[in-house]
C-alpha cells in the first residue's frame, strides 16, 4: 500500500490480533516494543520494507508464533538465541537481511519448523548439525552465506519430509553424505560454489522425486548413474 514512515506505538492496543501482515511499504526504523502485547499473535510479516537494528528479542515473548517472515530488510548483528523460545514456530524466514555470527544450535528446540530461510546474509561458522533432527522440516535454505564446515553424515537420519535443501554459495568442504538418499521427498538440491570433493553419491539414483540437481563449481568427480525407468 506504499505505506511510510514507522509502526505507531498504538499497535500495541489491538490486543485480539493475530496476524500482522504489512509487508511490501516502506516503513522504517525499528519494530515497535509495543508488538509485545500482542500475545495473541501468530504471524507476523513485515517483509520487504527498510527496518533496520537487530532482530528484537521481545518475538521470542510472543508464544504462539508460528510464521515470522522478516526478508528483505536491513536487520543486522546475530540471530538472537532467544528466538528458541517460540516452540510453536514452524516457518522462519529472514533472508536477504545483514545477519551476521553463527546459526543458533538452541534452533533444534524448534521442533515444528517447517521452512527455514536464512539465504543472502552474512552468517559464518559451521551449520549445526542440530537443525538436521528437525523431523517437520521441508525447506532448509542458507544459500549465499560464509558457512563453513562440513554436512553431518547422518544428514538425512532425520529429515523424511525434507523437499528443498538450498547450501549454494558457501564455503562448505568434505564429501556429500551417502546417507543424503534418506531424504526421500528431495526435490531440490542445490550445492553449487562450495568446496565439496570426491565422488558423486551414487545414491542419488533413488531419489524418485528430484526434480532440480545444482552441482556446478564443486572438486566431484566420477559419474552420476541415472537409472532406467518405463
């Protein structure tokens, strides 16, 4: 609605609310405190607008979230460990933001996320492997970061429901886990510009449901069996 200027303080009245939606406007600053009050709330999005300042650790004093989408901002500094707390959230976005430090591992406390996108900031340090035991999860997108490290080899022990898996554009190095064929459901996978080396997973025939596959600029070698199907 090309809407400027900042959120009012008086948002903190409508106690009943419980989806805020004022994505795409040019509001800026800070988000208001005052959202505090808003127990009721469980979704909030403001993406694509121009706040700026951390992420405030008062959403994670909003208990019934589960959908915060937060994008195409200017939030800057760490993901606060505070946001743990919301153990009903199932959809986390903040991507292309200025995020920076490492993931939280206090994240696998989150145990009905769905979609996590964290792409187009500034995050360092290794994936931790705790985000892999999320068994809701779909969609784990941390494309165009400084991660680094290496995928677990029990990536897959815990993800049956996962479909996109977004790493591209990392500093990621080791081999792809074989155990990778558990994700069952994959539809995308995408590793592209990261350090991986040694062979192709030969157990990327079985996935049945792969619809993208993004392995350029990586140190593989061998070949990839593409299996027969009527």
């Amino acid at each position: 609605m090309q809407l400027h200027g900042t959120i009012p303080p008086h948002i903190g009245n409508l106690s009943f609310l419980v989806s805020l939606n004022i994505s795409y406007n040019a509001l800026h600053r800070y988000l208001s405190v005052e959202l505090a009050h808003l127990q009721r709330l469980k979704l909030i999005d403001v993406t694509s607008n121009n706040f700026t300042g951390a992420i405030p650790s008062f959403l994670s004093l909003l208990l019934n979230l589960r959908f915060v989408y937060l994008s195409s901002n200017q939030f800057s500094r760490k993901i606060p460990l505070s946001l743990s707390n919301l153990t009903k959230l199932e959809v986390l976005r903040l991507k292309m933001n200025f995020l920076e430090g490492e993931i939280p591992r206090e994240i696998d406390d989150l145990h009905y996320m769905t979609d996590l996108v964290l792409e187009y900031n500034h995050l360092s340090g290794p994936i931790p492997p705790s985000i892999f035991n999320i068994t809701t999860m779909k969609f784990i997108a941390l494309t165009v970061n400084n991660l680094s490290g290496n995928l677990p080899t029990t990536i897959c022990d815990h993800l049956p429901n996962l479909k996109g898996l977004y790493l591209s554009k990392n500093y990621l190095t080791g081999v792809i886990p074989p155990n990778i064929e558990k994700c069952r459901k994959l539809q995308v996978l995408a590793l592209t510009y990261n350090e991986f080396s040694g062979n192709v997973p030969r157990e990327l025939a079985n996935f049945t449901d792969l619809i993208e596959l993004h392995f350029a600029f990586l140190h593989l070698e061998g070949g990839i069996l593409i299996p027969y199907r009527r």
